[in-house]
C-alpha cells in the first residue's frame, strides 16, 4: 500500500498539487495508525495530509478512486500495471488542464 501512496503522491504533484517530502511521511504515518480498512478514514487522512489548499481539493477527489477504486476497502494491487497507454496519457491530459 505504501507503494500506492507514493504513486498517488506522484500524481498529485503531477496535478499541480504542492506535496512536501514531510507532508508524504505524515500521509504515510497517518494510515499506519488509522489503517485502510475503513475508507473514508483512510481518504481523510490522506486528504487532510497531503492537500493545503482548497483548489487542490478537486484534483484529490478526481485521482483518489483512481489509484484507491470505489469500494470500502482500497484496492491493494498496483493500478499502473492495471493501466493501458491509453489510460495513463487520458490521465497525463487530465491533470494537465
């Protein structure tokens, strides 16, 4: 899981959000105590940790089922290996706008 918010970290700065290196490891330590199990605990924890500002809010809410999906629990297999070409440039683009 680790891996998957480092990942999702990467993709957030890829959206112009500002994530410093103690903001990850707070984001990381946050869902060591809290664990994944109950969702929106995770989603919070990781949103109060990584997102500073609320323009940044919509760029989270957007990535967030991406690499985590849509159920109770986040998936625990690596989503880039899931994803075409085609998906990872639909992503590249989306953040870019």
């Amino acid at each position: 899981m680790e891996e998957r918010i480092v990942q999702f970290i990467a993709a957030l700065r890829a959206g112009g959000v500002r994530v410093s290196l103690a903001e990850s490891a707070d984001a990381l330590h946050a869902v060591d105590l809290l664990g994944v199990q109950e969702r929106e605990a995770f989603r919070l924890s990781l949103r109060t940790t990584l997102v500073k500002e609320a323009k940044d809010l919509a760029t989270f809410e957007e990535l967030f089922p991406l690499f985590f999906g849509q159920g109770n629990v986040p998936p625990m297999t690596d989503i880039m290996e899931d994803m075409s070409p085609e998906e990872a440039l639909m992503i590249a683009q989306a953040l870019h706008m």
